[in-house]
C-alpha cells in the first residue's frame, strides 16, 4: 500500500528503564523478521528508582544517555514503559454503545471502577465483546495515572529523546512473548500495533486518527498465561488470554531478594550471588541454592494467590495453564519448576531472541542466550511502531 515508502528503513528504539538495569535497544522493523541493530544495557544504582518510584531522576537521565551512547543510538523517539504500578487493568460490563459513544461513556464508567480521581487518569479501552446479552458488552478498561505517564515523558525529553511511545511495561512483556508465540514473522510484526493490547499513550505525530482494534478471535485451547517479569526489585504479574491482559500487578520481591539470601545463608559475595541468580551454580551448593529459591520463590507464590482468586471469584478461569518467567531473575536456580510444581502447571523461560534476528556483536560479550528473557520489556516496546529513516 505505502509503495513511496520502499526502501526506507522503519526502526524503533524501545528504553526499558528498569530499577536494576537500563537497557536500550533498537529494532530494525522493515525486515521480513526484525533485526536487533543496536543494544546496551547500563546498571543502575539501587538508590536511584525505589520501588518503583525515581528518586535520583539525574542518575536515571544519565544512566539513560550513557545506555544510548553506548548502544550507538542517537537523539531520537524511543518508545518506553511506566511500570504496572501506575495501571489498572479491568474487564467491565457496560450499556451496549458504538466505540464513539463508548469513547465519552467510558470516564463515568471508569469513576466506579478506578481508586483514583478521573482527572488524574487516561483511560483507553477495547470493546472485547459488543454483545453479551441483555443490551450489555464487555470491555477492558486501561486506567493509568496522568502524572506517571506525563512524568515519564518529561524524563525522556530531558534525556534528549523524544518520546514516541510510552505504554506499560507488562504490556511491552506480552507484546514480545505474544509475537514469539504467534511465531508468524512479518506477519505478526503488522498486527503488533493492533494486537489488542491497549497502549497508555502515545506520542504519536499521526495521532488524531483512532485505529480500530479488534478483539483477537478466541482459539479452542487458548490459554490463561502467567507472564512473570522477575525484576531486580520486582515480580510483575500479568496473566492474559488470547491477547487480552485479565490483570495487572507488581510484587515487592525480585532477584535482589533472592541475593540478599544467598549472601546471608550461604556466605556468598555479591558478585557469586549475582552469578547464581543468574543459574550459575558452579561454585556453590545447588541443592542449597534450590532451597533459598523455593524459600524466597514461595513468596511469589503467595503473592499470587489474590490474583488467582480474583480470575476464579469473577468466574474467569479456573486458574492459570501457563507461567512465563522473564526479566533477570528468570534463570534463577530452580524458580521456574518450583512455580511449575505450585501451579501444576508447564512453566518456561521467555525468549523474545527467538523471534528475531540480531548482528553480530550486538551483546558484546554478553550470551545471547542468558540475556534473552531480561528484553522482553525491550524488544515488546521496540516492535511498537516504526520511525521512517
Ligand atoms: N546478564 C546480566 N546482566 C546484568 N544483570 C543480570 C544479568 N542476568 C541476570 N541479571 C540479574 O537481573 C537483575 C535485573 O533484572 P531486570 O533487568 O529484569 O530488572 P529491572 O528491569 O532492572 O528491574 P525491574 O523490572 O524490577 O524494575 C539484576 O539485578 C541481575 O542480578
Ligand atoms: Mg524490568
């Protein structure tokens, strides 16, 4: 269709500003699968985001010039992520209205629905089923806070870029193990714009003309999935199904969690514990590891439960049939069977690479292989959207 626009390279550059690690990384889109073109990754000091919150907002601008200047990248639009704490996901059941009419109707909706002021909020939703009967369908409704997102873009212009995209980081996470999953390539590149996933803004040039999303057609064995995105601070759950996120919601306990108590309990240095976090247990006891990470892991576990019970309660689900355990705490030794041994349940290790295709050299020295499920967040919002060069 956009025949003038051959051969101009559609790139991305997604920021994933994490509590523990800032990683740049920018996609190459018009191949038939993306192409990985630049990378870096820059830790950052733990004083500087505090659960969740920037509390050295210098630390983290630096930390995000320093991360594109090693990654090559310049000043440029880059699409970044608010974390899951400052979002609301909800499914709700509403008058059967067009989208336009929905569009109005849906901030006196929100009121019942959001613990926070209506004008504190940006709300976006999808029509998930416009009939369910008795003149009623079904939405999910997006409810993010205004400050979070206004204060994250100011955060990116002062860094020097320009903010094109800034959504949530869990639905960055399921945009990037959805296209894994979808494994169509090129194909699933188009749908990753409409793919049901709502994103919280966009700083978008062409704004102004609203895209039609449709629900994506339930499959016969589809899914509930438990995306867990171990962080260096926290576990992000996202639990989906066909596309669609049923919740949302932070735990206060990642890798450094996991550290701490290896240090503690087994008399590791820092750096030996970040290697075993890491699944290199070369040096230590793995049967004792294995316990520390079922001991801290349990809290994950517990932590979930509220959720769960949430998904059964609405008569959602019976429970989840998946886990996917991204971010760097994904290898811990022994997490993902522990998690599969609660649930009863298959669990894996994202691996948004599979997807995609990357130069050589890109990591530098660091294994394709281990880094993979720490850029979910990364790659899901590189794959937003397109910048024409
Ligand atoms: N190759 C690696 N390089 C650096 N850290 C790694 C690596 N592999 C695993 N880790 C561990 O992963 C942790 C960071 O994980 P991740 O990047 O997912 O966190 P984050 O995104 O910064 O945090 P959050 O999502 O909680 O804000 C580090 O604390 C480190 O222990
Ligand atoms: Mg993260």
């Amino acid at each position: 269709m956009f025949g003038f626009l051959k051969g101009k390279q559609k790139t991305l550059t997604g920021m994933d500003i994490g509590s523990s690690v800032v990683k740049c990384l920018r996609l190459d889109l018009s191949q038939d699968r993306p192409l990985i073109t630049h990378f870096a990754m820059v830790d950052l000091a733990p004083e500087a985001i505090v659960d969740g919150e920037i509390m050295d907002r210098e630390l983290v601008i630096r930390a995000l010039q320093d991360c594109a200047e090693q990654a090559g990248v310049g000043k440029e639009p880059v699409a970044t992520a608010v974390s899951g704490r400052a979002v609301i996901v909800k499914k709700i059941v509403m008058d059967k209205m067009s989208e336009d009419d929905a569009r109005e109707a849906i901030f006196w909706e929100a009121e019942q629905h959001v613990p926070f002021d209506i004008d504190d909020i940006t709300l976006d939703f999808q029509i998930l089923d416009d009939d369910i009967g008795a003149g009623q369908m079904e939405i999910l409704l997006v409810a993010a806070k205004k400050d979070m997102v206004q204060t994250q873009a100011e955060l990116i212009r002062d860094a020097g870029f320009s903010p094109m995209v800034i959504e949530v980081a869990s639905f960055a996470n399921q945009n990037a193990w959805e296209y894994v999953q979808d494994g169509r390539n090129g194909e699933a590149l188009a749908d990753a714009e409409s793919d049901g996933v709502p994103e919280v803004d966009e700083f978008d040039p062409d704004a102004g003309e609203s895209e039609e999303t449709e629900p994506p057609e339930p499959e016969e064995d589809s899914e509930f999935v438990a995306l867990l995105d171990v962080g260096g601070g926290v576990t992000n759950v996202h639990i989906v199904k066909d596309g669609v996120p049923y919740f949302t919601r932070d735990l206060p306990i990642g890798s450094s969690q996991f550290m701490e108590e290896f240090q503690k309990q087994l008399g590791l240095t820092w750096e030996t514990s970040a290697a075993v976090a890491r699944g290199n247990t070369d040096e230590v006891d793995s049967e004792l590891v294995t316990d520390i990470v079922r001991s801290v892991g349990e809290e994950i576990f517990q932590g979930l439960e509220p959720s769960l019970a949430y998904l059964k309660n609405s008569g959602e689900a019976e429970g989840i049939d998946r886990i996917v355990l991204s971010g760097g705490g994904a290898r811990l030794p022994g997490l993902a069977a522990f998690l599969a041994e609660c649930y009863g349940v298959p669990s894996e290790v994202a691996d948004p690479l599979a997807g995609l295709d990357y130069e050589t050299g890109v990591f530098g020295s660091e294994d394709p292989e281990q880094l993979s499920p720490m850029l979910t967040v990364s790659v899901g919002l590189a794959m937003r959207k397109g910048v024409e060069r």
